[in-house]
C-alpha cells in the first residue's frame, strides 16, 4: 500500500505547472500541506497518515476518478 502512495506522489509533482496555476485562481494555495487519516481497506483498525499538498490531494482524487471511470467503462455488460 505504501508504495502505491509513493509512486501516486511522485506523479502528482510531476503534474504540470497549469494546474498551479489554475488553483491560485480559485483562491486556493496549491502549496498548503493536508494530512489525512486514512483507512486500509480491509482492516477496521489500520490507519495510514498520508501529508501531501493541496495540488496533489487535487491529482490523487483526479486520478482515482479516471480509474473508477475506466473500469466502469470496460464492463463488458456496457458494451452495448
């Protein structure tokens, strides 16, 4: 799980400068550090501290999204 976290940091600072860009415009500061508690799947008492910036928290739900999106979709049942 850990790597996971890791290799999903690594993409998010390597995310474009827009997207910076683009949250300062909101009024939001892409830089702010947010640490999260979050669960394992499968455990009820496994807990994980994740700290990543705001940009990255951004890239992470993105990325989650495409994946859950892309599964849906390759449902053969969709192929209709």
């Amino acid at each position: 799980m850990k790597h996971k976290w890791m290799f999903a940091a690594a993409a998010a600072l390597l995310c474009s400068g827009t997207v910076f860009a683009a949250e300062k415009a909101k009024g939001r500061d892409p830089n702010r550090v947010i640490c999260r508690t979050i669960e394992e799947s499968g455990s009820r008492l496994k807990r994980v501290r994740a700290c990543h910036t705001q940009a990255e928290w951004d890239e992470l739900k993105r990325q989650m999204k495409q994946n859950i999106e892309k599964i849906q979709n390759s449902r053969p049942w969709n192929a209709g």
